[in-house]
C-alpha cells in the first residue's frame, strides 16, 4: 500500500502535461512564450552547452566540479531520506566513487549529463489551451487554481459570489505603459514578496489586465500540490528546489532564467530571494536571477541584437498575509534566517485559506498590486516608445553601458556592478511604491504607542507584553488621525503611496475596519476592546504589519513620538536579513 | 595611447594632464579659466560638450562646484562614459557622495573616485607615489591606470566606493583639526593622540554609513591623512591654523585658499552622525568651532575632558 502511495507521490509531484500533436507556434503578435514549448529542448540544450562552456573557462579541473556536486547531493538525499532518495542516491554515490577513475572525456560527459538533467528539471512547460482554460474561469481563476476543488463551494457558503476575485484584487501604477512596452522589449517584473500568493496574484493581475503572461521560477514545495502543480507547470513556471546547494545546480538555474529574458520571455523574478520575513519592505536586494537579466541584455547587444530589457518595480500589498504569523516567527529566531523552505507554513493548511477568503469580503481589495515606472537595466526610466531616458530627459542608448572604445563586450564583473547598483534603485523604488494597507497603518500606530509606553525594554522584552498595554479610543482616535495626515501628506509628496481606505477613511472607520479583519483571522487574537479601551494583545503580529511602515517611521512622528520612531526603525536596521 | 579628457583646471587636473601626456595620451582639458602656462600638446575647451568625445572622464573640481559640473556633463555623458572624480568632498545638505551625484546627474554608470594621499605635485613630475581607485567597475580602474599610471605610480583598487570617499572627504575635517592643535603649539604627542582618535571615529561613522573598516585604514584614510600629518600644508590644515587664530570661518577660508571643503561639511556630518548614532566628538568640535559656537581655546579642552574608556 504504501508503495503504491508513494509511487502515486512521485508521479503527481512530476507536473502533468496534456498530450499534444503539432508543436506550438505563436502566431504574429502572441507573446513569445506561446511559443515556448517548440523552443524547449532547444533551451535546454543552450543552457547544458553554456553550463559546460563556463566549467572549461574557470580552468579547473572537471573532477573538482563533479565532486562537490555529487557529495552535495548525497548530503542532501541522505538528510531527505523520501523518495526522491530511494530513487536517485544511489546513483550520485555511486559517481562519487566512480569519479576518481574517469577519464577527461568521461568526466566531461558525467558532468554533461548532470546538467542536462538539472536544465531539464528546471525548464517549465507553457500550453496554450491550459492558457485559456485559465483565462476563461476568470473571475474564479484565482480561487480555481488555488484550490480548486472546493473554492466555489466555499465562496458561495462564503456568500461572497463569483465576482469575488475580481473585488479581491486591485491593480493601479504604469499599466498603459506596460501595455505599450511588452511588444518592444522583454519585460522582466521584480517585485517586492511576502506570500507564496505573491507569484499566482501577480500572474492573474497580469492576465486580467491584458498583460503577457512571465515565466518564473516557483520553489519546488508548491509544486507538491498536484493542481496548482499542474497550473504552474503549464503556464510557464520553472521549478526552483531550494534544497539543493550545489554550485552546478545555481549555475543552470541563473542559466536557464538569462536563456529565457534573451529570448524574449517576458520574466518575474523576486529580488529579495524569499518572502520577507519580518514583514519589511526589502532593502538590501541581492537579485539572484534578476541579475541574469542584466547580463542577458549585454549577451544579447554583443549578439547584434537590440531588444531592450525593462525592469518593472512591482510591489505587492495585502491586508493580511496568510502566512504572516509563520514568517514573523521565523524571523525571530535567531537560527531561522538560515531556514530557506518552510514545509509546514499557513499556506498548506486549507481552514487557513478559508479563514483568509473569508477576511477578503470584509476588507478593502485585500491584495494591491502596483506597477512601478519602468527602468533599463542601468536605472535610466523608459518613455512611452521604451527608449531609456537619462536624467536631462534625452533620449541615450542603453547599449553603450556595455560597450568598451565603441565595441559591445561580455564582462561578468561589470554586469554584476550593474545589478548591484539595480539593487539599491530597486530598494528605494520599493520604498516610493509601497501601497500602506490600513491594517499596516493602524498596526504602526499601536505599535508605536506600545513602544512608548515600555521605555528601556528590548524588543523581545516588548513582545512580551501581550495584553499589558491598553489604550482608549479617544486617544487612539488622535493619534491615528494625525498620522493619517501625515501619511497622506508623504503621498502627495511621492514618498509612499496609500490605499484607498488608508487615503480617505476617518480613523473611526479604520480601526473598526482593521480590527474586523484581524478578529478571528491568524490564531493569536492581535487586539481586543472592551467599554472603549483598546488591548494589545499579540506585539508580534503588530510588529509584523507595522514593519512595512518602517521606511515612513521617522516622517510620520507626532511631537513626543520621534525617539520611538527612531527606536523602531534602528530595530528594522538591526534585524538584519529581512 | 587612447584619448580622455579632463574636466577642471585647477593644480589636480593640470597634474592628472600632465601624466596622461607623459603616457603618451591625447588629452583634452576643460577649463572656466584660460589655462596660463600649458603643458605641451594639451588641448584644452571651454565647452563640455569636448568632453564626451572620449570614453573617459577625469573630473577634478572642488567639490562645491561637484553638483553644477555634473549637472553640466549630464548634457553630454552617454552609457559608454567612464567617469572618475578625485574630489575631496561630499555634496548638499544630504551629504552625497561625489560619485553619487555624478551618477545621478548624468547617465554615465561607470564611475569611481581617486583618493589617498597622492598630491598634485607627485603626480604633475611622475614622483613616486601611489593612491586607491575606488570603483565596483574593474575596467574603470583599468582605465585610470593605462591613462595616468607609470613605474612609479602606484594605484591601487577597491569596490568599496563609498569608504574611499568617505574616508577622503572626513580625512579633510581631521587635517583641520590638524591646523587647528599645531597652530595652538601642540606637539607630536597631542597631534598623535587627536589624529588617531580622529580616524577611528571617522571610521566609525563611515562603518554606520555602510562602509568597510579597512578602507579608513588604507591609502583613501590613514594614507592621507599621514600626508596631510607630514606637512604638505592642504587647504584644510591652513584653515584650521586661522581658526584657532581666532579668525571667523568665512574669513578663514578665504585666506586659506577657496574652496575648503571641511568648512561646509563639519556641521552636517555632526548631524548626520547624531541620527546615526554615532559618537564623533572632534568633529561636533570642529563643527562648534565652524559655526563660532565655541572658542578656539576651550575646544580642545572639551574634547580632553570626555570620559576615558577602554580603547
């Protein structure tokens, strides 16, 4: 029995795909990824031969390459002890033994081997039909293929309806110009990431707005879950297994996403790596695979070939996170920064999705999802025609970024500086496309006052306090409406931007607003009032939202307030790694 | 041989021409001024647009003419420019960074700074010396060295861009305080013990700024400062004597030659370092003793009377 359960396993965590006759080809006009999957052995065969070129160009010796990888991955399938285990350590411990005995030619074509086998694994799938399948059960498409046996079910138990999608999500920034930029130039989305919803929100924004649809790289544990497996797979998702530390396996990955933006596969890649755990906008970006793209516009204009490379600050806001109580916890530990995958989160437990939807019809579009200006990979803005424009508003040709003494030439160093120098734009286009969710206003507020009211406690101090500190609704009322205006105030400046609620709604309406949400939403009861008196009673859950304000918490101090707004921000700073 | 071009007239871009034409470049000087007394097959303009005509870009006005100079050249720089400044100074009220200005003012990306205590005079007669480029571009630094290195130059590199240019710009507020203790008579020992404290807590803010230790400890830090320590009477060291003189800081300035940096930036660091938190006590002084909020005698009386505690 269990054999058979586990042979079942296996196979459903092997995205399926539908049989098919006749490849795919785009028609005129459809972006390039209708096309991929006649592409895709093609690719995969481009990312092994560039994988082997880079092994030869470092000069070392090839058994040193295949070493590392193979004790890699018996370290790793020995840890695992599943059955990707059972099926495979076999196989690296035995090149392990037998790599000391190869011959170049052997070790070349072992290695070969490997990468072909990763490169395969990585590379996604896109069906078109599985496209308009998708397209089609919009507005349920984003319930459908979260989990799509029992959401209609339980929106309509839910009373929500079939527009309910629709409501959940709101979409605001440069969309006209977007619209205009995908048929000039490969657009690659960088977005800020707090949930595993992140990836399937934004692909559904962009499918309702008329967008092309990204390839993107999804940790392999959402992959686990058959149906939104097969819907990932399908629609031109690429695995990422997070568990495997290998050098090869990075270099394939970071490989295959370059492939993909030089060919001109409109990309989604999160800078920040992984969910923010602390709820902080991300600042320190490392880009990853982002920097693929940097250097995929650089291989490109060597090749002779102009497409432009646009990078899109996207952020995307929610009201509640699903998984904000695992991630903040994570955080907090001291040894959880090192923790990468999170198996056990909210988001595999199915009561916690139905508690989330049932929180979406109470608030404000919970999810907001703005698209910033786009910038060229050096930072410049991009106009209406998708020309880079420099700071005196002239027309500059992006190309000479990546050529020396009038030749365009591949310098890996280079196009690291300029992706660490993206990073840092990015960090502060973050910063200046934020949209504060009422939830994070009014957890920055009591956090804030919590802070005050416990002088001389470290954090962890003050996250003990739960319930010990009460405040009235007067002063609440005070305190929240002139933040308000200070918040608002920062907007008009271009500082930060807010949500509808958040921008228009009296700190009555918000409280209560705030507090219906959060009642009964994630397990640890945040905040209670009982005759007009407000209690907190989780610090960390107001931690948590009130993170995201962080940025903003010197600036939007009242008289008496800036030593704890400063006390707030220098505790961001400390925490490191967000 | 390869083409660049200078951007300032003043003794550092004459000196950096100087050792590009020995190198056999072809260089192109822009200048306000007519340049007096001009080196051998040095072209020289009046007009930036000259300038982008070569690749790269050496630009050496004072750091107080940093913000119009690139907003100039950002009429004319393009992606293919490499820019590298050798400004001691740090721009505005926000204290930017030379390259940050340059870099934000002008398309080019490709920027770095060069720092440390190579003096004009070393580098116009070939003298040997050394200095530190700092740039995350390594082919800028490539490009300094073929336009300006020779056997006795020695320059070094580093990514930490923004410690070099810290370092150089604070360096410039300890060579004033410098001026200030030798003018008042102190000897070796005061100016060790004040010039070691200063460093290491210019280090300290430039570690709060997101800077690397190391750089302070190298050409772009203790380098330059030794220079200035040795003698080579910078503007700064100059005007820290008139202020202890008791002269008004305007007034000091002027007779220690234009543009001294240090004047402009000592308050604005002190501030900065208060919202960082960081502990900068001679240069709170220096920034006392700017704004004439404190009396030449009394401030290093202050700084002597702090609490000792471990090193």
């Amino acid at each position: 029995m269990s054999k058979v359960a586990s042979a079942l396993r296996q196979l459903l965590t092997k995205p399926l795909r539908l049989p098919h006759l006749a490849p795919f080809v785009a028609e005129p006009g459809q972006p390039p990824i209708f096309g991929f999957n006649s592409e895709r052995g093609d690719i995969v065969r481009e990312v092994v031969t560039r994988v082997q070129a880079r092994l030869k160009a470092e000069g070392r010796p090839l058994e040193y390459a295949l070493n590392e990888v193979a004790i890699d991955e018996v370290r790793r399938l020995e840890g695992q002890r599943d059955d990707e285990a059972r099926l495979h350590l076999g196989r690296w411990r035995g090149l392990l033994k037998r790599c000391g005995r190869m011959n170049d030619a052997e070790k070349a074509e072992a290695l070969r081997e490997v990468s072909e086998h990763y490169a395969s694994d990585v590379a996604g799938n896109f069906d078109p039909r599985v496209y308009a399948m998708a397209t089609r059960a919009i507005p349920h498409g984003l319930s459908a293929i979260l989990k799509p046996s029992s959401v209609p079910a339980d929106l309509g138990r839910l009373g929500l309806g079939p527009v309910a999608v629709d409501e959940l999500m709101r979409t605001e920034g440069e969309l006209d110009l977007l619209r205009k930029l995908w048929t000039k130039g490969t657009l690659v989305f960088v977005p800020t990431h707090s949930s595993n919803l992140d990836s399937v929100a934004l692909g559904y924004a962009l499918m309702r707005e008329q967008l092309p649809p990204v390839v993107y790289g999804a940790g392999k544990n959402l992959f686990s879950n058959p149906i939104v497996s097969f819907f990932m797979h399908n629609l031109g998702a690429y695995r990422v297994d997070r568990r495997i530390r290998a050098a090869l396996y990075k270099d394939v990955l970071k490989t295959y996403a370059g492939v993909m933006v030089e060919r001109g596969y409109h990309s989604l890649f999160f800078p920040g790596g992984t969910r923010s755990r602390s709820g902080l906008v991300e600042r320190r970006l490392k880009l990853g695979l982002a920097g693929s793209a940097v250097e995929a516009f650089s291989r490109n204009t060597v090749r002779g070939v102009t497409r432009p490379v646009y990078f899109v600050p996207t952020t995307i806001n929610y009201s509640l996170v699903l998984e904000g109580e695992t991630l903040i916890e994570d955080w907090l530990k001291e040894s959880g920064k090192a923790r990468y995958i999170i198996e056990d989160d909210e988001f595999s437990q199915i009561e916690r999705w139905i508690a989330f939807f049932r929180k979406l019809g109470e608030m404000e579009a919970p999810c907001t999802i703005r698209f910033g200006r786009p910038i060229d990979p050096f930072g410049n803005v991009v106009d209406d025609e998708g020309r880079s424009i420099g700071p005196h508003g002239r027309p500059i040709d992006p190309t000479g970024y990546v050529s020396r003494e009038g030749r365009a030439t591949l310098d890996p160093r280079r196009d690291a500086a300029y992706t660490r120098e993206l990073g840092q734009l990015l960090a502060e286009r973050f910063e200046t496309e934020t949209v504060l969710m009422a939830t994070q206003v009014v957890s920055h507020v009591l956090f804030r006052a919590l802070v005050q009211r416990s002088p001389g406690l470290d954090l962890f101090g003050r996250l003990r306090l739960r319930g010990d500190v009460a405040l009235t609704r007067e002063e609440l009322r005070a305190d929240l409406g002139a933040t308000l205006e200070r918040l608002r105030e920062l907007e008009q400046r271009g500082a930060v931007r807010l949500s509808r609620l958040s921008r228009t709604a009296a700190p009555d309406e918000l409280l209560d607003r705030v507090a219906a949400a959060f009642s009964g939403y994630h397990e640890r009861t945040i905040l209670t009032e009982t005759n007009g008196t407000l209690t907190l009673e989780d610090p960390t859950m107001l931690l948590y939202y009130q993170n995201r304000l962080v940025a903003y918490a010197e600036r939007i101090a009242g008289d008496g307030q800036l030593p704890a707004a400063r006390e707030i921000a220098r505790l961001a700073r400390a925490g490191g790694a967000s | 041989m390869s083409a660049l071009s200078v951007v300032g007239g003043g003794g550092f871009g004459l000196a950096l021409a100087h050792a590009a034409l020995r190198g056999g470049h072809s260089v192109t000087l822009w200048s306000r001024r007519p340049i007096d007394e001009r080196p051998a097959g040095l072209l020289t303009t009046s007009k930036l647009a000259d300038v982008a005509a070569s690749d790269l870009v050496l630009v050496a006005v004072p750091s107080s003419h940093v913000l119009d100079t690139a907003r100039a050249l950002g009429e004319h720089l393009e992606g293919r420019h490499l820019v590298v400044h050798v400004s001691r100074g740090l721009v505005g009220e926000g204290l930017h960074t030379v390259s940050h200005t340059l870099r934000h003012e002008t398309a080019a990306r490709r920027v770095g700074c060069l720092a440390g205590p190579l003096g004009a005079a070393t580098l116009r007669d070939g003298l040997p010396g050394g200095g530190v480029i700092g740039t995350a571009f390594g082919e800028v630094a490539d490009a300094v060295r073929t336009a300006i290195g020779g056997p006795a130059l020695r320059l070094y590199e580093t990514e930490d861009v923004l410690g070099v240019e810290l370092a150089s710009a604070l360096v410039g507020l300890l060579a004033l305080a410098l001026g200030f203790a030798k003018e008042l008579g102190y000897g070796p020992s005061t100016l060790s013990m004040l010039m070691t404290r200063g460093l290491a807590e210019v280090t300290r803010f430039g570690v709060a700024c997101g800077a690397d230790e190391a750089t302070f400890h190298g050409m772009a830090g203790f380098g330059d400062l030794l220079a200035a320590a040795f003698g080579d009477e910078r503007p700064e060291v100059l005007l820290g004597r008139s202020l202890a003189r008791g002269q008004r800081a305007v007034d000091a300035a002027r007779e220690a030659g234009a543009h001294v940096e240090g004047v402009q930036i000592a308050h604005r660091v002190s501030a900065r370092a208060r919202s960082l938190g960081v502990e900068m006590p001679i240069s709170d002084a220096i920034a006392a003793l700017v704004d004439g909020t404190i009396e030449a005698p009394r401030a290093l009386e202050t700084l002597m009377q702090r609490r000792v505690r471990r090193e």
